[in-house]
C-alpha cells in the first residue's frame, strides 16, 4: 500500500513539472512574441515620424525667405539673379526658410515660377514688386490647379507667355500675369522680391489667391 501510494504520488508530481514547464514555456513565448511585436511597432512610429515633413514646410512663403531651385540640376541650391537669362524661360522654385534652412516644398501651392524680362515691358504694378526685372508668381493654375510648366508664344499675340498645358491658359508676366488666354478665371498670384546678396528673396506675401477654382 505504501509502495503504491508513493508510486501514485511520484507520478503527479511529475505530471504537475510537465504541466508547469510547459506553462512556463508558454509564458516565455508569449512574452517574446510581445517584446518583438513592441520593438517593431517602436520602430515603425521612428519611421514614420521620421517621414514626416518639418515644421514649417507646408506655411506659404514668408519675408525674408530665401528662394531654392525646386528642380533640375541646380534642385535645392539658391537661385541667384544671374541664374535667370533675360527674356527666360522661367525657372521653377521654393521658398526657404533661412533661420532653420527649411524648404516649405511640403505644399505644391508653394512652388513659384521666376523669370527676368525688360523692366520697360513690366506694367507699373508688376515693375513694383519686382528686381531688375525679375518676377515671381504663383506656379500653379487658377483654372484647375495642375502646374504652370510651358513659356511659349501666345495663341492670341506675338509674346511669349506662361502656358498651363491642361487646359491651355495663358498668363501675361509683364502685366501682373493676368490671363490672355484659356478657361482660367484670375490672374496668378504674384510673389513681391527682393534682392539679398545676390541671391533672390521673398519681400511680401502671395498678392492674390493661390490655386485653382477646382479641384485638378
């Protein structure tokens, strides 16, 4: 009887170090599973937060900002009054924040189109807000917001203009890049400058809507 009940007793008790090692075993897997699961996410918010785009980035242009080349060879370098031949084509730009070197290129309302002309063919208003002929506008379309990328002779004079190819809209740069041509409704908004040791800087905020009338 004695020999039994100990026998009996021996083998729950080893029943019961299966049980607890096998639980044990569990926990240890849980809990890996859950470290690992905890450092991947931990590593996608780095990730994403290091994607996203800095302070300042998507504000319109401000006073004071400098003015970077947004495409081409020269993306990202300062554009200086000598990088603009007379008579264009126009180069396309972004604003910079000169304090924290921030490009605000997070908004595509930001990109700007500059071009040098003969200040004695800027209307005053235009010749106002602009240096040595040089002027800034708004590179977006006011029609449906696609991107002003073409300078080409006018379909309605002899000048050339400033030509979304969506759908076909002029804008005139010496008169304030008012419209010539096409279903835009208004004029680009224009940008006033500055000239800062040579390179071009922003002396005003857009003077006009920036956009289109509709979604595009």
């Amino acid at each position: 009887m004695s020999s039994a009940s100990s026998n009996t007793t021996s083998s729950s008790d080893i029943s019961a170090e299966l049980e607890a090692g096998a639980c044990t075993e569990q926990t240890r897997r849980t809990l890996l599973l859950r470290a690992l699961a905890t450092t991947a996410c931990l590593g996608c918010s780095t990730q994403a937060r290091a994607d996203e785009d800095p302070p300042g980035s998507d504000e319109r242009p401000q006073k004071g900002d400098l003015l970077v080349f947004s495409e081409g060879e020269q993306e990202g370098k300062l554009v200086t009054a000598a990088d603009l031949p007379a008579g264009g084509p126009p180069v396309h730009a972004w604003p910079k924040d000169p304090k924290t070197s921030v490009v605000r290129s997070a908004s595509r309302l930001n990109e700007i189109l500059i071009i040098r002309l003969d200040p004695a063919e800027l209307d005053e208003q235009t010749k106002a807000r602009a240096v040595d002929g040089i002027v800034a506008y708004s590179a977006i379309c006011t029609h449906a917001g696609c991107p002003v990328t073409a300078w080409v002779k006018s379909d309605v004079g002899d000048k050339e203009v400033f030509k979304c190819m969506c759908h076909n809209s002029e804008y005139d740069p010496r008169a304030g890049a008012q419209v010539v041509f096409g279903p835009a409704p208004r004029r680009l908004a224009a940008l006033p400058l500055a000239l800062a040791d040579g390179s071009l800087s922003v002396a005003g905020n857009f003077i006009g809507k920036v956009g289109g009338a509709q979604p595009g």
